[in-house]
C-alpha cells in the first residue's frame, strides 16, 4: 500500500478520509456498517453552549443531485456531550473532532474551552455559517470582520488544533481565510453549504419549516473544488475540502485542487461504507500512477 498518512497542523491522520459534521452522528451509528478506526477522522455533529431543538419539521429535502436541510443544529449541548458522549467515543483509535457552533463569541470560547479539558479530542473545527444574534442574525462567516472576532474569541480559549469551516455563501472566500489565519486558524475546511430553497407549487408554499435550507452532494461539488483551489493557493495552513464527494475520484479532485485531507458527508447517507470504499480508492490511484505516498498529489493539480 502506498503511505496515505496526512498531517493537518500537529494532527496525525492515518489517511486523508473524514466524516463530514452532521452526516455521520457521533461515529457510534456507523459502527455496524465500518471500522471506525479505518477512516482519519471523525467530526461529530454540531455541538453548542446549550441544548437547541433545532428546527421544526420538516427540515430536508431531496433535490437534482443533492438535498437541502435546515437541521437547526439540534443537539443537547456540550456538557452532555463531555458527560455522555466523550466517554463512549474517547477510545476509538482515531481523530475524533467535535464541530462548535455558536450565537456569539462568547457562546463559541465557552463551548471551546469545555472541549479542550478533553483529552481525546485532538482537534475542533468551527462552524461560523452561524447567525450573530448581536448583528440581526448575519452569519459570522460573510464578513472577515465578523469571522476574524469569533476566531480570535476561540483562539484565546482553545489549545489545540484549530479547524475554521468556511461558508461558501460570500463574495470572497479567499478574504474570509486570510482573516480567520490571521485570527488564529491551524487549518481551514470548506465548503459548508451552499443556501437554496424548495418550493411545493401544489401548496405554494416552502418545502422546509423555514423555507431555506443548506444545499449539499454532487450539485455543489464543481463550487466545492472552485474555493478549496482558491484557499490553498492564498494561505500557509492545510486545507481540507469538502462538498459533494461521492467516491475516490471526486476525493482526488480535491487533493490535486491543494486539499490535504477531503471529508464525505451526503454519501454516507446514501451508502454508509462509502468512507472505507474512498480510502481504498485513493490508495489504488496512487499504485496505479507509481506514488508511493498521497503527499505526491496534493496541490498537484498542473496549470
């Protein structure tokens, strides 16, 4: 086999293949259908401050080549996750990362700074696709100003290796990255989701509860790679990408595109081995062009 191993800002991953938050639980639902320990991360479902509901249903829906949720980032909140969670996951010999979401800095450092007592938990990466409840809602992830105030929060608060997941729903994404590196970022992922809507034109009204919804899978793939080719070239940290990865061929795109590492996410719905099926998949690329390690392809991509 050739040497997939990867290393994202101090984290050692036994190959570039992660799970995508909120597609695959906390791991432990995936467990009957794969070896955990088979894949190099994990990133388990968004965790916040406090308990949320999430929102009302529905919240998903199919559409050409992909699907829209607005979720709501339902879960029971970080001190449950660390009481109840942490010590069913702090075992499996792999990354296990927890994604933190939040309504304000504040919010965001706390949650953080909870995780960091954790010491299974190599890494987080932050959500900040989140709305700023002190700026009438706007995302923390469109302006670099707002980006860069949540990130710096973090940074103080959280020792370990810092993921920034950027949002592709902004003008420049490239700025968006240089700001959140400046503020501290070990490494950036991208894209989350992209916002689009559903209409029912029986009813003539929304599908969704709150009428938009993230889109994910194939149809956001070709802005996927577009953004990850654009933030590897213009920043100094790893890169990992993700948007509509649904075999190894779409994950070698985004290694070539500069990523160091890809996440899965709508495929695991649609087949829960595809992680295991992708990291072989990458492995015979490299035997078949003659690399003995995926270092060789990433940012291979000749222009």
């Amino acid at each position: 086999m050739a040497d997939l191993s990867v290393n994202i800002a101090g984290m050692q991953m036994k190959n570039p293949v992660m799970t995508a938050s909120g597609t695959f639980g906390y791991g432990l639902e995936y467990a009957d259908f794969i070896n955990l320990e088979d894949i190099g991360g994990i990133i388990v479902k968004g965790t916040t401050l406090k308990p949320r509901e999430g929102n009302p249903y529905p919240r998903m829906v199919e559409t050409a080549s992909g699907m829209l949720n607005c979720v709501g980032l339902q879960n029971k909140g970080v001190d449950y996750f660390c009481e109840n969670i942490y010590p069913q996951i702090k075992d499996i010999q792999t990354n296990m990362i927890v994604n933190v979401s939040g309504s304000c800095p504040e919010d965001y450092a706390e949650c953080a700074a909870r995780i960091n007592e954790l010491e299974r938990i190599p890494a987080i990466e932050l959500n900040i696709s989140c709305p700023n409840v002190k700026q009438g809602g706007m995302a923390f992830g469109v302006t670099p100003e707002g980006a860069y105030s949540v990130v710096k929060a973090v940074r103080e608060a959280y020792k370990k290796t810092l993921i920034v997941k950027l949002s592709p729903n902004v003008t420049s994404v490239v700025d968006i990255a240089r700001s959140v590196v400046d503020a501290g970022a070990d490494a950036l992922s991208l894209i989350n989701t992209l916002m689009g809507m559903a209409i029912d034109i029986e009813k003539r009204r929304p599908i969704l509860s709150i009428a938009t919804g993230g889109l994910s899978g194939p149809a956001v793939k070709p802005v996927a790679l577009r953004m990850v080719w654009q933030v590897a070239k213009a920043v100094q940290v790893p890169v990992i990408g993700l948007g509509g990865i649904m075999n190894a061929d779409d994950a070698i795109e985004f290694l070539l595109a500069g990523a160091s590492a890809i996440q899965i996410g709508t495929a695991n719905f649609i087949d829960p081995t595809v992680t295991v099926k992708v990291a072989q998949g990458i492995n015979d690329y490299l035997e078949r062009h003659g690399c003995k390690s995926v270092s060789e392809i990433i940012g291979a991509l000749e222009d």
